[in-house]
C-alpha cells in the first residue's frame, strides 16, 4: 500500500522534477530513449533521462567486440556477437514501425541481412532521434538501492573519471538484456579435453573451425547458427548434442545429431546413447543466464528464457513496485518491435498517461497469461501469444500501429520455410507489416554468400 501509495504521489509532481534512470544503452534501452524523446519532440514535458551504458558506445548486442573475457575496463564482455551473423528471422518482423528499412537504406532490401546491416539500421534511427547526449558511456551501476520515500540511489562506477557516482531516481528502466552471462554446465571428464572448449558467448569467427570435427552441445538457435556457420565456412563435421529433443531438420552432408553427451576422455565423447566420437573442439551452446547483481532481490526479476516474465505486469512493470520497469526480459520473437512497444508502455505509465490498475487487478491479469503460456503445443502458438502481447501493449499507447496479424504471417512462413529447408530459408522473400511491400530476394544464395558486408548485401 504504501508503494502505491508513492506511486501516485509521483505522478502529481510535474514531469520535469522527475528523474528517470535507464541501465543499458543496447536495443531494449535505445527504445526506451526513442520513447522519451518522440514525447519530447511532440512538445511534452518529460522527465530529465540519464541512461548509464557499461561500454564505450551504443548497440549493445549488435556492437561486435573482437574481445573476450573482459574489456577494456576489466568488465565481463557484453556482447556475444559473432563474424558472419545474418539475421536467423525476417527482418520485417523486428521492424520499427516508426522507422522502416525502406526509410533508412532508401531501397527496399532482402529480408535476412548480417550484422552489420542491422546494427546501421538500429543506430540510424537513434542517431535521428537527438538522445545521445542522454547517455553516459563507460558508467557501471554497481548497486541500487530503494529507499524509504520510494526513490531509488544508484551507485555508478564512473570508468572515464575513475570515481563513484552516487545519484537518485523516481523510477528506473532495466534494458540490461539477458544473452549476456553464459550459463556453462559441467560434464564429466571435460577437463580432460586437449581441445578448444568455449561458450557460444566466446564465438567469434567460424573461420576458426575450419577441417576440424566440432561438437556443439545445445538445440535452440544459438547451437543451429554457429553449428551451421562453421559448416559453411569449412568445418570437417558438426555434430549437434541435444538434452531434450533433436532439432530434426534437413542438414547439409557432415551434420548430425546426437543425444547429450555423458563423458569425455581427451579427444573421445560418449552420447546418452553409447556412440562415441572424436572431436577436435567444443562449442557450447547452452544459453544465457538474466543476471542483474546490482538489483536487492526484492527488485530482481528471477526467471528463465519465457514468453511470460514472473513479475512482471505486462512484461514490463515490476508488480511489488512500479516505479521499477524491465524491457526485453522475454524469450523473443518479434525483439525490436516488442523492445518498442514495452518501452512506449513503460513510458506512459511514467508520464502519468497509463492508470495502472490495483496489484490484485495485476496479479490476475498476469495469471492469465502465465496459464495461456504453459498450455502453448507448438512455435505457431508460441508466436501468436507474442503478437498478442504486443497488440494488449499497444492498445494503451501511442506506439505507431503496424500489421501485426501480417506479421504473425510471416513468421509462420519463414518456421515454415526452416522446416523445408536449414540451409536455404534465408532466402526466401517476405513483406513489410509497415510498408505492406514484398521485398526483393538476396543476390547470392545465404549458403554461397562468404561476404556478410553491408557494400555486398546492397548491391542490387
């Protein structure tokens, strides 16, 4: 009660004596300065916006760091992006619906582009929207702390002055992502291994793999892409090891699937099912922790990698305290288009444009849709759930509208396409739920396509 209670008494104060402090200057939080700064620009009143990013520029995810281990700054290494990356979805599926890439590369442009054609296309929006100065880089939140009036005291390390800042906030935005912090199991015997053993978040090139037999313990995305990358790039056999269920798809010749490993002896695996193999690497591809050690457990979101977050009140709003927000937090289908429509929500619950309704209300709602997920059969079902959540964001908001209903579509042709083909569903053409057109078909097969650069993937 008296949380809420605090709440409301926040929003009679006018907009501009609040603070608001968003931690993570990747996809997730660049939405939510696009939020702020659109209700800037339409001549609201918003709050002063300090965003505090641990590395040295903006992107997050899709800034591509040579390094490993740790940075330049003795921090762990944020991103775990890879050389030779092509978008695993439609692109039209992720796509801003305030800003196309029609828009931003002037042309329409095939539908799974690499890395660095996403990464311009994410900065070249924020780079439109006048937030940079918001942002203070190389700035660590080591600590929150809520205090007894509500507000919340943010310990920052400072990397450029070498100081600690101490500043507080109304209200505070977590956009710190969650592929991050590798979770790495133990096997037995893995010690013994004379090969390279790393986690996917260490993958940098697959170049690196090329004539070697590589076995990558994992069946979700991460384990399909960098399996199916090192084969393009030369490697000898990838083998996929699953703990639950083979991904089952038609694999190019030197790629197969086993159940999970139970020992390695040196060079030699043995699988659940008594094969063995000898292998020369070891990738493992077995996901991410959500890790928020600055947050006291009574603010941190505690979850795996789910279409609902526990918690969180539309996925974004923390129920126990709702001067507490989290963008992002999700398994993810759509990503940049949900990264925006939570941010807008969160936004407006801020502003004081979104009466939220009484915890119990919340508790309920959020119920619903804990229930609706555990009883989803399939992928089709799962994106539907997520168009769902999207549309019950953007109904309360501002958020520019798109063809959600088109873009269900085309995520179910593109799983489609995967089921048919592993190798050749990147090249299939789909349309824009902004602009309604078909885009056109890539120049080069994705298999045969060895140049990921942005002057490659454009030329007509």
């Amino acid at each position: 009660m008296l949380i809420g209670l605090q709440v409301w008494m926040k929003l009679l104060v006018g907009s501009m004596n609040k603070r608001v402090a968003i931690i993570g200057a990747g996809p997730s939080g660049i939405s939510a300065l696009r939020a702020f700064s659109t209700a800037r620009d339409n001549g609201i009143d918003v709050p002063e916006i300090i965003c505090f990013e641990r590395q040295s520029d903006w992107g997050g995810q899709w800034k591509f760091n040579w390094r490993t281990g740790l940075d330049e700054n003795g921090e762990p290494v944020h991103s775990s992006m890879y050389r030779y990356l092509w978008s695993n979805g439609p692109k039209e599926c992720l796509e801003f619906s305030d800003y196309s890439f029609e828009q931003h590369f002037g042309k329409s442009i095939p539908s799974f582009p690499p890395r660095e054609i996403l990464e311009d296309y994410i900065l070249g929006r924020a780079k439109k929207s006048n937030f940079r100065d918001w942002i203070k880089f190389n700035h660590s939140v080591r600590m929150v702390e809520n205090q007894e009036n509500g507000d919340f005291l943010l310990t920052v390390e400072d990397f450029n002055s070498k100081k600690i800042i101490k500043e507080t906030f109304d209200y505070l935005i977590v956009a710190t992502g969650h592929f991050s912090v590798p979770n790495v199991p133990e096997f037995d015997g893995i010690e013994t291994f004379p090969g390279r053993v790393l986690h996917a978040h260490d993958f940098r090139s697959a170049g690196e793999f090329k004539g070697k037999d590589l076995l990558v313990v994992g069946a979700s995305y991460s384990a399909e892409d960098v399996g199916l990358q090192c084969k393009k790039y030369g490697a000898k056999s990838v083998t996929f090891s699953f703990r639950t269920a083979p991904m089952d798809f038609i694999w190019p010749q030197g790629v197969d699937e086993r159940e999970l490993l139970t020992s390695v002896n040196k060079k030699t695996v043995t699988f659940k099912d008594g094969t063995k193999k000898d292998f020369d690497a070891i990738i493992l591809c077995t996901g991410y922790l959500h890790s928020f050690p600055f947050l006291p457990q009574e603010l941190r979101l505690v979850t795996t990698n789910r279409l609902f977050s526990p918690g969180l009140f539309k996925g974004v709003v923390w129920n126990d305290n709702p001067s507490l927000f989290y963008i992002g937090m999700q398994d993810q289908w759509y990503t940049f288009t949900m990264f925006d429509a939570e941010a807008w929500y969160a936004r407006d619950v801020i502003l004081g444009n979104i009466q939220l309704p009484s915890k119990e209300e919340r508790t309920s709602e959020m119920r619903e849709w804990d229930d609706r997920e555990n009883n989803l059969e399939d992928a089709y079902g799962m994106i539907d759930f997520q168009a769902d959540y999207i549309r019950s964001l953007m109904e309360n908001t501002d958020y520019p509208k798109f063809d959600v209903e088109l873009s269900q579509k085309e995520f179910k042709a593109w799983k489609k396409a995967k089921e048919k083909s592993i190798v050749s569903y990147r090249d299939q053409a789909h349309s824009s739920p902004v602009t309604n057109k078909l885009s056109p078909v890539h120049h080069t097969v994705w298999w045969e396509a060895m140049d990921d650069s942005m002057e490659s993937y454009l030329k007509d």
